[in-house]
C-alpha cells in the first residue's frame, strides 16, 4: 500500500498530550452506505427531506430509552478529565476529537432544543442549531471514535462517549446518513451469516483446507467440525479467523485445544460470525437480530454450550449482551456460564493438566499483550473481575517463557484502542487508523527497546487486522501481531504428534 | 420591604430548586438502560457497587485516576463546601444546634479559604490550559464565578465586615414558619443572600445536575453480572413479543 499523505506521529511518550490543533482532522469521511445497504437495514435510503425533525424526534426517543444517553447529555461539567485520554487525540490533536469536544457535538445541539438554558440563551451554554453541516461534522467526528470508553474510565462521572457516539450514529442513520463500511456488513450477516459474505459451501471448504493444513503439520487428524447436529459446544468466532492472518493461527489453536480435551464441538454456519456491528452502528434492533442468529443456531443444532473466539468487541455483546438480546437461556447446560469465552476454557483445561504445553517452542519471541478495549472495560472473564486481565496473561505465560507487560498506564483498563474499533476499520479512514495507532505503537516501542519485545498477542479480530496494517508504518513486520491462541498452537503437544520437523525451530 | 422581597425570593427558589432537581431525578429514573454497560473492572455484587459509587462521591476515585491537579482542586472545592454548608445550618435551622454540628462549625471558617482556593485552581485551568480552554463555554465560567462570589462575600461577612449574624438567624429560620424578620440591610449580606438565590435556581438547569446525575450512571452503578441475570428493559422486551 502507498504511503499516501499520512504522517506518522511521533510521540515522546504512549499518553504525550499534544497542544491541540484546532481542524486537524475537519472533513474526513468514510464512505456513504448506498441506499440498498441503508435500507436492508430499515434505515431510510438516504437523506430524507425532513431529516431535521426526524433527527430531533430520534434524539428525543433515545433520551427517553437510554438512561445513560440522557444522563450523559446533562451533568458534564466541562472539567477537562477526559481531554488527554482519547488515542484519536494523542494522535491527531484534533480538539473535537477530546472525548468532551466530540460529545459536545451532539450535546450542543440537546440543548438547543431540549434545555431552558439552550432555549434562551443558547449563546451561554454553547447551544447551536441542527444543521444540515452539523449533521455532517457529526458524521465526521462520530466517525473518528473507535467507542473504546478509555475516557469512561477516567471521568469523574462515568460519562462512556461511546453512549454518545452509538447514539449520534443512530440518529444518522434515521436520517439516511448511513456509513458503508458497516451497514454493508451488517446486512451480509442478516443474509448470509457472517461478515466476510462466505456462504456455508466456501466456509465448508476452507475448514476442510485447514484440517488439511494441520494434519500435514502435525500428522494428528484434527477436525473443524461445522453445522453438526448434537455437538455439546457451538463455537462462535469471527469470520476473519476463516482467511485472515494472524486469526487463522488462532482458529488452528482453538481446534487443537478442543481436539485435545476431547469435547465435541461445532461451529454454524447460519451463526458464522461473532463480530455485531450493531454495536458499532448503535442500533439496539440490528444488534439484536444479529443475535438471535446465534439463539437460532443453538437450537437447531441442539448444543449445551456456547463458546466465543477471539474477538473483542464480540465478546463485549456476547458477555454484557447476549443474555439481554437473545436469552434466557434456560435449554442449555447451567452449569456452564452463557456464553463461554475461549480463553476461559483453555485456561481452565490449562489448570486441569489436560493440555501438553512445550513452551520451548515460543522462545523465538519476546510477547506482549495488547488488552483490547471492549473486553478490558466493557467485559469480563471469570468469576473476579478484573479476570479479562489476568486469563489471557496466564494463558500466554503458560505457552511463552518470554512475556513482558507494557507500560502501566497502557495496559488493562487504561489500555489504548488499536485505532481501528467501533466499525472504523475500513481503508478510506486509513490516515486516522495510523495516527489512532500511534500511542498504542509508542508503548510497544518502548517494550521493545527496554526488553526487547518482539511480538504483541491479541485476542480481538479488530485489532489483528488493524495491527498488521499499521504496524509496518512503525517498524515491525506486519507478523508481529500474533493471536493468543496461535501461542497455543504453537507449543501444544498432540497425542500422537511427530515433533521432529520442529526440532530445527 | 427588602426583607419581604428576600423571602419571596428564597420561597420561590426552593421551590424551583426541589421541584426541578425532583422532576430530573424522576426522569432519570424511570428512564430505562436498556443494556448492561457497567465500565469493568466492576463490582459483581450490589454491595460492591454501593462501595464503588462511595468511593467516587467521597474520594472522586476516577477522577484522582485522570489528573492530578483537577482532583486536587476538584476534590478540595466540595469537601470545603460541606463543611461550609455544615457550618451555615446553625444560621438557618431554627434553635439550638446539635452539638455535632457546633463542632464542626468552625472549621467551615477555614474551609471557606479552601473552597475559594479550589475553585480559583479550577478556574486557572479554564485559562491556562488549551484543552480545557477550548471546551469552556461561558457559562462554565459564569457558575465559577457565581460560587467565588458567594464564597468571597461570605468571607468578607466573617473577616471584614461583619454582619449582624444573629438577626440573619432569626430571618432565615423564621422562614421555615413562614415569619418574615428583618434583615440587616448591610450590602455583603444582601448581595451574598442573591446570589445563593440564583445559585438554587440555575441549579436543576445546569451542569450542577451532576451531582444527583453521579449517582444514576450506568457505567458507575450496575453491577457486573449479565450472565447470571437477564437484563432487560421494558421497551425491549416488547420486541420479543
């Protein structure tokens, strides 16, 4: 890929705050969604003609839906917690992209129409009119929010601009201002099951290629079973983890670690996907009805379990959500929690002893773990919170003898978005997904330098992707993502394994 | 005649303040959140949110996270107020005060200091630093600016000119029987008397909603526990149907 126009940023710390650059990023656009994509969402087809009253009535509606909007609409004090905590601003200086500067975007305009104070004396509170420039800065600035909540975490009252953000992107949608990167998405998986628009014969296919792939690695005839009636488990993993790299490697080790615990398990492909736009696009009806995809497979395939893959945003709607959008789920097994995340069931047959581990065969790498967002601050992994922490590190340190943490204010709940979350990672909004990267790119270069990190482990689908596009602009290979999962593929032993091609490793 | 117009004006401000922060707290109520957003690591228990939510009213936890400087003045500005606010309900309440309440009265003298101090800091910043310069409308200077005033005066009363406290008393807890006294007619109280008047009044249609709002955020106060119980609000459960 060309270079293009984007300058790297160069940050002398991950969390350097810059002085602010008034219009840095004004004017940048992801595409339009075309009406077909709008419409097979229920969403008009493009700007209606009395997008004005629509938008102010769909406002109003989601106050009156959404705690959280309201809420958040009223009791900012402007007290400057947030303005250094958003990776969009540490990296491009953009002031509407401080979370209370993207907030008040939209919160200027809930005065105007909706405040004593924004009705009368609009000059006072910051309250401004609905126009049809206004709604396109809400389009650009909404776009420029990966819905992370890092600044939730630091405001003084919890107010979470992703509320605001998913909101504002609601609100556009009602109007026609769709975005095409993810309502194009979303109706490939209300049509065929999965975002990448793989249809069940493809899908069957590359599973077969890859059961291939492993037995010619590991002489053990591993399966990835798919759509097989009466399996215990259902997996759920993101369509990537089908093609892309490094998410494939992931798919290899969730195979392995079921293959070798001796569960049964399938995936589905009328729930082939994992990832939940709807999430991204704010729309409480979409996201539930990508959903239900996954309640229907269940029961058709009669399983006892759910689990989900790598993937982090998914994981948020699959823990906090699923529950809510497709429960109860009363016909499956109660003594498993609903859903399972991979990571808890490896780490659980890990503690068990029933996985053969040769950590050894980790040791050309030095890893890192980034904690995705959706699953560090919007999530959780076993019984005590904070477990989405500490499960992926132990399951990393039970494959590597080489694991470093990055810094302290980088990591767990302080830590930084890839840059390309919350239905951002599309290449028309490249020059922001290199700049987003940039504090999260600072951290892992300083564990580089000072203990000489090699790789970063992920668990997001997200964030491999982002990571193998970005990470050459900061000078590593675009391989230097890895999942967690393909760490344990790699150092676990098959019954029945050949090891000697690995001896040379 | 001033005193009558005071009183007119304290009964006319309570009402709007009790009855505006009422109706906002209802509506904040009854509005439902429609999905589990607590922002994690949080409490899996009730109990656990009670204490989160303390720690944040009491210690402002995540705002000592963020910044340093903000919390400092921040945190200092509202402790000073409650003690201030302690020390003035021995001038409003009617009779003799508790003896906790003696007791704590004259720190408020002090905390006096303190809360002018904080809100000069905070103040600062609105000036000094660019970000927080560039999200300042005016009447996040104005609020600054009303509460300084009303802690300079009250500061004035107390160290410059003093005030006939003891009829003040008897003005303002007349009040709560509906018995109009006589204020003194000395400028630093009448002016210091407005402006906690206005303050009442712009107070359920302003920022200063945060401080009940604090308690009804969904990231701060759900509990961490989707996937034992199904969360569901009404509106989305007629989706089901």
């Amino acid at each position: 890929m060309a270079d293009g126009d984007t300058q790297v940023p160069k940050l002398a710390y991950p969390t350097a705050t810059p002085c602010i650059k008034p219009g840095a990023m004004e004017g940048l656009q992801p595409f339009l969604a075309s009406p077909e994509h709008n419409k097979a969402l229920g969403f008009p087809g493009e700007l209606v003609p009395d997008w004005k009253e629509r938008a102010l009535a769909k406002m109003e509606e989601l106050a009156g839906k959404n705690r959280a909007f309201q809420v958040y609409l009223d009791i900012c004090v402007k007290c400057g917690a947030c303005t250094d905590k958003c990776h969009y601003f540490l990296g491009t200086a953009d002031p509407k992209n401080m979370p209370v500067a993207r907030q008040d975007l939209l919160r200027s305009v809930y005065r105007r129409y909706f405040t004593f104070a924004g009705k009368y004396f609009p000059w006072l509170v910051g309250a401004r009119d609905l126009t049809e420039d206004v709604l396109m800065e809400w389009y650009s600035y909404y776009h420029q929010c990966s819905e992370c909540r890092r600044c939730s975490v630091f405001c003084p009252y919890g107010i979470d601009t992703a509320e605001i953000t998913m909101a504002a992107r609601d609100i556009l949608d009602a109007v026609g201002i769709g975005m095409k990167y993810s309502n194009e998405i979303i109706g490939k998986v209300h049509t065929v099951g999965n975002n990448l628009g793989l249809n069940p014969k493809a899908l069957r296919a590359t599973l077969e290629d890859l059961e291939e792939d492993i037995e010619d690695d590991t002489g053990v005839s591993v399966r990835i079973p798919i759509d097989e009636k009466g399996a215990d488990i259902l997996l759920v993993t993101p369509s990537a983890d089908f093609f892309a790299e490094p998410h494939i490697d992931g798919l290899i080790g969730y195979a392995k670690v079921f293959h070798q615990t001796g569960v049964s398990w399938t995936l589905s492909s009328y729930a082939s996907e994992a990832a939940n736009f709807g999430l991204f696009i704010g729309n409480y009806e979409n996201m539930r009805l990508v959903s239900q995809r996954i309640r229907k497979a269940a029961l058709d395939l009669g399983v006892k379990r759910i689990i989900f893959g790598e993937c982090g945003h998914a994981w948020r709607v699959a823990y906090s959500f699923l529950n809510t959008l497709a429960g109860p789920w009363d016909f499956l097994d109660p003594n498993y929690p609903v859903p399972q995340h991979i990571l808890e069931f490896t780490w659980n047959e890990i503690q068990q002893g029933n996985l053969t581990l040769d950590k050894t065969r980790n040791d050309h790498m030095t890893v890192t773990f980034h904690d995705s967002c959706n699953v560090a601050r919007g999530s959780r992994m076993g019984d005590m919170p904070g477990g989405q922490f500490e499960i992926p590190r132990n399951v990393i340190k039970a494959v590597c003898n080489n694991f470093v943490d990055m810094e302290q204010d980088t990591i767990h709940e302080s830590t930084l978005c890839c840059g390309g979350g919350g239905g951002l990672l599309t290449d028309d909004l490249m020059d922001l997904r290199i700049k987003g990267a940039a504090p999260r790119m600072t951290a892992l270069q300083q564990s580089t330098e000072q203990h000489g990190v090699t790789h970063m482990a992920a668990i997001c689908a997200i964030c491999k992707t982002q990571f193998s596009k970005v990470m050459p602009k900061y000078g590593y290979d675009m391989d230097s993502i890895v999942s967690v999962h393909q760490l344990v593929s790699n150092a676990i032993i098959l019954d029945g394994q050949k090891t000697e091609d690995d001896a040379a490793e | 005649m001033l005193s009558t117009i005071y009183a007119l004006l304290f009964y006319m401000a309570t009402a709007l303040l009790v009855v505006g922060v009422a109706a906002k707290i209802r509506k904040y109520a009854v509005t439902p959140a429609p999905l589990k957003i607590p922002t994690t690591p949080a409490p899996t228990t009730q109990s656990g949110v009670v204490l989160r939510m303390a720690r944040e009213v009491i210690f402002f936890e995540s705002l000592f996270k963020s910044n340093k400087w903000i919390w400092l003045f921040g945190w200092t500005f509202h402790m000073a107020l409650w003690l201030v606010i302690i020390r003035h309900l021995r001038y409003t309440i009617p009779g003799n005060t508790p003896w906790l309440l003696d007791f704590l009265q004259p720190f408020g003298k002090y905390a006096g200091f303190a809360m002018v101090l904080g809100l000069l800091g905070l103040w600062a910043r609105r000036f000094l630093v660019d970000r927080v310069r560039y999200i300042s409308n005016p009447s996040d200077h104005l609020i600054l600016a009303l509460i300084v005033a009303i802690g300079l005066s009250g500061l004035m009363m107390k160290f410059v000119a003093h005030t006939d406290v003891v009829a003040v008393k008897v003005f303002m807890s007349g009040l709560w029987t509906f018995r109009i006294g006589t204020l003194p007619s000395d400028l630093v109280i009448l002016v210091h008397l407005a402006l906690v008047i206005t303050l009442m009044i712009i107070f359920p249609i302003s920022k200063l909603l945060h401080a009940p709002g604090l308690f009804f955020s969904p990231s701060r106060n759900q509990v961490d526990n989707p996937r034992e119980q199904r969360h569901i609000a009404p509106w989305a459960a007629e989706l089901e149907k």
